[in-house]
C-alpha cells in the first residue's frame, strides 16, 4: 500500500468518526424530545446505510475517492436537511 493511500484511509476514519460523533449527540437529543418518530428515522438511516454500503464498493471503484467523498457528504446534507 502506498504511503498516500494511508494518509487517505487515515483522513476517512477521522472525517467518519467526526460525523458519527455529532450524529449520536443529535441522536440522543431527538429520543428525548421525540421518542417515536427517532426511532423510525434512525431506522431507515441505519436500513438505508446498510444497502448502500453493499454498492460502496462499485462507485469507489468507479469513481475517484475524492469524488466519492464529495458524493457522500452531499447525501449526508440531503438527509440531514
């Protein structure tokens, strides 16, 4: 493995963990204020999240991974808003 591909597959975790870690604070905030309708979204967040994952592979492979990550902050904003 190249020395760059490290730093990018170091640069991912780090931007992963930091999204995951302001969403678990919204996840907690959004059980207490409305318990029913958290459950259901966190639901389909996690269902969806799990199909998809299943096709990461074939867009990383057939796209770039700075294109891919562009990709996917623009659906995590889609979703968030």
């Amino acid at each position: 493995m190249k020395s760059y591909e490290i730093i990018l597959n170091i640069y991912f975790g780090i931007v992963y963990a930091t999204i995951f870690t302001g969403y678990y604070v919204t996840n907690g905030f959004l059980t207490i204020i409305y318990p029913n309708h958290a459950f259901i979204g966190f639901a389909v967040f996690y269902g969806v999240y799990t199909i998809f994952s299943l096709f990461a592979p074939y867009i990383y492979y057939k796209i770039n991974f700075k294109l891919s990550l562009i990709l996917a902050g623009f659906t995590f904003v889609l979703y968030v808003s």
